[in-house]
C-alpha cells in the first residue's frame, strides 16, 4: 500500500504508522523502526473485510481518483483524528493534511472524508 512519491519526505504517499504515530516511511531508517509495530494501510481492514471509518468515508465521499496518494492520506488521517477527536474541524483538517499531496482530487473530498470519519471513530470509540 506504501507507495514512493518522492523519497524526499514531501509527498506523503509512504506514510505508515509506526507505534501509534503516523510517519513518513522514506525518512525513517530501518534501524530506528527495529523492534517497532508498524501498521500499513493494508492492516487497518478487518480480518472479515469490514473496511476501516476512514477507508469507508474515503469510498463514500469519492476522496480518491488514481488512489496513489490515499494509502498515506488515510495512515495520516487515522493519526490526525486520533490525536484531535472531537476538536477537529475542516481548518484542522487541511492544516495536518498539508504533508500529503494529492495530485488529483483538488482536496475537496478528502477533508469531507476525513471529518465524516471522525465523527463515525468517535462514536465507534465511545461504544468501546
Ligand atoms: Fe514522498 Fe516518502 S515517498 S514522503
Ligand atoms: Fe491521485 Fe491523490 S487520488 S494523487
């Protein structure tokens, strides 16, 4: 899912999550990410196939066109929202989001998804 954009730490498209926080994969060494847990956007699925808020708030919202961009803006979008929960609004949004670059959508979307799927974690977490 990981995709190479730039290999300069501009573009976002390598961001995974590596304990928790979302990194851009290009600018860490292999030996800083020793003994680490790492998720990429293939492990936010649901053994079952049950699609992430955020995976699904990206398909509903048409948040992606080439989707080259998209496995790092959600691996960043899950991080956003879990560190500003309830306070994030679409300034915010855009804001965090200015690490990934989409070459396609115009953002638009993207954010509508984001914000749409902060509401639904939130929920989802508050039923936990
Ligand atoms: Fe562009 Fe890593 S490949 S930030
Ligand atoms: Fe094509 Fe973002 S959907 S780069």
């Amino acid at each position: 899912g990981p995709h190479i954009g730039c290999d300069t730490g501009h573009c976002g498209a390598c961001t995974v999550d590596l304990n928790g926080r979302s990194v851009k994969a290009c600018m860490v060494f292999t030996a800083q990410a020793q003994g680490a847990e790492i998720t990429t956007i293939e492990g936010i699925t649901q053994a079952d196939g049950t699609l992430h808020p955020l995976q699904d708030a990206f398909r509903e919202h048409h948040g992606l066109q080439c989707g080259y961009c998209t496995p790092g803006m959600i691996m960043s979008a899950i991080d956003i929202v879990h560190r500003h929960g309830g306070q994030l609004d679409e300034a915010t949004v855009r804001t965090e989001l200015e690490g990934n670059i989409c070459r396609c959508t115009g953002y638009h979307n993207i954010v509508k998804a984001v914000l749409d799927a902060a509401g639904r974690m939130k929920v989802s977490q508050a039923a936990e």
